[in-house]
C-alpha cells in the first residue's frame, strides 16, 4: 500500500511533471512561430545585397558550385533573381563518392532557373594527390562498404563533437584524421576550381552556408567556408527550407535529406547528431 504522504509526494511530482511538459510545448510552439521568416520580405533583402555586391566588388556575374542539395538550390534561387541569368554560372562537381543522384538533381535545379552550368568531374584530380588512398586496404573503394564503415565512425563520436572544433584541436584517433583529410580535400578542390573560373569570367563566388552551420562550425576551411559571399548566412536551415518553398526550388530537392556528399552514406544530421 501507499500511504497518504506519498500519495501527496506523487501527486506533486505529476503536477511539476505536468507543468514542465506544458511549458516545453509552449516554448517549443513560441520558438517555431520566432523562426518564421516572411519570404518576400528577406528574398528582396539578399537580392538587394548580392546587387550591391557585385557592384561593390566590380564583378560581371557570379558563380556557384551546384551540388543538387537545398542551399545551393535557394542561392541559385536568389542569384536568378538578382542578375542576369545568363551572368550566372553554376558548376556541378562530382566525384567518385558522390551520390548517384546529386549530378540529376542540380541539373534539375539549373534547368528550373535557367542557369548555365558547365560539369566538372573531380576523380582525375583526386586521384592524382592520392586522395582514395588514405584509407589503408581500399577501405573505402566501395560505396556500399565506405558507406557502413563510415556511418559506424560518426557513430562512435560523442554527442558533444564539434566537427570544427575537432579540426582547428586535432585529434588522437587516427580513423578520424583519415577521414578529415579525405573529405577536406574534396570541399578546398571544389572551391580552387569555383575561383578558377570566377577569376578568369570576373564573377564573384556565392557561397552557400547557413546559419546553422557557421553556428556550430559544420564548414570546412578555404572550403564551403571560403566565398565571396554568402547570401543565406543569416538563415538557419529551416528558413533556407522555408525560403526555398517560396521560391519555387523543386520539391524534391526540399525534401532530401541535406547532404555535403562527399563521404558515402554521410548526412548532415548524422554528424551533427541532430536533427534540423
């Protein structure tokens, strides 16, 4: 049996309990009516200071690496909106560990704006600085096994890992440097060839990285983290997801699970160990 003075304690812990989960449902309901942006408003803000940019900076056009993900969807987006299309160059690099599907779907978000592109494949160059064999044994040389091999790796991570953090300190596990310099390589090769052409065509680089990026350093240095500038820097990725809808960029491209695709099997929130 209970007695009374319990019963009294249970109750208390159930009422706190109570108004505990209320006011995590509130908070959590007022968090996402503070995140909402008013499209209109913030497209003409970004189309205003990419124009301002490129007048700024003296440049023609500008460029921007498609990697048929959400963020480069809505800059193309905003850039299609600011500039002459024919001003704009997109520049889709695959490699041997891409997606299958990542050269189709920037296609379809070129085609959606009507921006040029010009496709790049990274293979030869990778292969050439001995890129595919920094794993020992041809541990990645398949993207089925790459891809349980590494998915296994993130998972080990504690919850708390900051991926930039862990860059700038070093690390003492091997797999790890390994895997840092595999994919590091990959986004500095990208951007070297975003400034080869943006130099020779006197365009401007567009980054793509958002807020929720640089908050928690989910960037690579003189990769994705290099740009002439960065329109949806002040959007977190539900707003880049939110802005996106509006602009009109594919559904499927909205829909798929973000991806920096350069290590089979590797989503964002898999190693952010979060969801968006």
């Amino acid at each position: 049996m209970i007695s009374r003075p319990s019963l009294f304690a249970l109750h208390e812990v159930l009422s706190v309990v109570r108004f505990l989960t209320i006011l995590y449902v509130m908070g959590g309901t007022m968090l996402k009516e503070e995140m909402k942006i008013n499209p209109e408003e913030v497209t003409e803000k970004i189309v205003s200071f990419i124009r301002d940019s490129l007048k700024s900076l003296k440049r023609d056009g500008a460029i921007i690496g498609f990697s048929g993900g959400l963020d480069s969807a809505c800059v193309a987006a905003l850039l299609s909106r600011a500039i002459e299309k024919n001003k704009i160059l997109g520049l889709i690099m695959p490699e041997r560990d891409s997606d299958d599907r990542s050269k189709e779907d920037a296609e379809l978000v070129a085609n959606t704006f009507g921006i040029p592109i010009k496709s790049i494949d990274l293979t030869p160059t990778l292969e050439s600085l001995g890129t595919y064999e920094v794993f020992p044994g041809g541990l990645l040389s398949g993207k089925k096994r790459a891809s349980r091999v590494i998915r296994a790796g993130y998972r080990l991570l504690p919850r708390h890992n900051n991926p930039f953090q862990g860059g700038l300190l070093g690390t003492k596990k091997e797999w790890m440097r390994y895997v840092q310099a595999y994919y590091r390589i990959k986004h500095r090769i990208r951007m070297t060839h975003l400034y080869y052409y943006a130099e020779q065509l006197n365009y401007l680089v567009a980054g793509t990285s958002n807020k929720s990026e640089e908050m928690v350093g989910f960037f690579v240095k003189y990769g994705d983290g290099a740009a002439d500038i960065m329109p949806i820097a002040d959007l977190y990725k539900t707003q880049v997801r939110e802005l996106s809808w509006w602009l009109g960029v594919p559904e499927i491209i909205v829909q798929k699970p973000p991806s920096p695709d350069l290590l089979p099997g590797v989503t964002d929130e898999l190693v952010l160990k979060m969801s968006y």
